[in-house]
C-alpha cells in the first residue's frame, strides 16, 4: 500500500465519521480508475492492518465499508455496479 494513501485511510478511520471519510476516499479512487476488485483488495489489506494495530471499532468501520463495496447491501449504499462473487 502506498505510504501516502494508508496515511489517508488511517486518517480516515480517526475521524468523527470514518464510514463517511471511507466512502469518500473510494469515490475518490474511483475517479483515478480503480476497480471494484482492486478498492476491495485494499480494504482488506487495511483491514488486516488495523486488526494487529487498530481498534474493534475501526475494523467494524472497515468491514462495513467493505460491504458496500462487494455490493452487500441495499441498492443506495453500493459503491460500484456489480455484486461480488467469492
């Protein structure tokens, strides 16, 4: 992961509202022609990261973000157009 880009999402997951802060940074990678698998790719490894070094309640932010980007949940919250398949 690019120092620059944990920095923001480690930022993010700080803030008052790190779901809002986390949606907005995706919508921002997605500006830059990131793909669905590869935003979720890095929602995992940043998952992974605040397991061993973060908080309960920011691996949840982080999980839940990871719904709306797989397409787990309702229409309105999807962040792509396709639901992923494992």
């Amino acid at each position: 992961m690019h120092p620059n880009l944990k920095k923001k999402l480690l930022q993010a997951l700080k803030s008052e509202e790190p779901v809002d802060n986390l949606i907005n940074l995706i919508k921002s990678l997605k500006t830059k022609c990131w793909s669905q698998q590869h935003v979720y790719d890095l929602f995992e490894e940043l998952l992974e990261y605040i397991i061993d070094h973060g908080t309960g309640e920011q691996a949840d932010a982080i999980r839940e973000v990871l719904d709306y980007i797989a397409g787990w949940c309702n229409s309105p919250m999807r962040l792509f157009d396709d639901i992923m398949e494992f």
